[in-house]
C-alpha cells in the first residue's frame, strides 16, 4: 500500500534503514583494546582479574562501567521522511 507520493514499501525500507543504521553504528562502538589497568580510571577500585582478562584494555570497573552505560547518549536524528513539506496533504 502506497501513502501519496511513496512508493510501494517504502515504509518498510525505513524501518530496515533505521534498524541497519543503529546496528552500524553499535557495531562501530569503540572496544577496549590494549593493555587493561589494575584500578579502575575513575574511583581507584581494583578491577577483578577475571574482567581483566575477559576485556583486554578495560579502563573501569564494573559499578563505573555501569553509570557511564546508564547516561543518554546525545546523537543526531534523521527524518528519513524529508522535510515538513513532503509531509502536508
């Protein structure tokens, strides 16, 4: 089914657009590489052995590692749609 000016599926191919782009872009997410550190940057705590060798290059521990996935991560929105125009009737 069409709506105006789209064409067959288009609906479709934005949501399969939206979803590649956010695995893209969490694939492409910066990994810990490396040498790890003993004490964790932020609170000094050690960091456990077993973390260590499980993520060479690990910089926090597990309770930092934990508030800092916790915080919005601001990024730039796209209207696939278009501009306001192409949306009036």
């Amino acid at each position: 089914m069409a709506g105006g000016w789209a064409q067959d599926g288009a609906v479709s191919e934005q949501i399969e657009a939206s979803i590649n782009d956010e695995l893209a872009r969490m694939k492409a997410k910066a990994r810990p590489t490396g040498t790890s550190l003993t004490h964790c940057a932020e609170c000094e705590e050690p960091i456990p052995e077993a973390r260590r060798q499980a993520l060479p290059g690990v910089k926090l521990c597990i309770d930092c590692q934990r508030a800092r996935d916790g915080r919005p991560e601001a990024r730039g929105g796209i209207n696939r749609r278009g501009s306001k125009d192409s949306q009036m009737k």
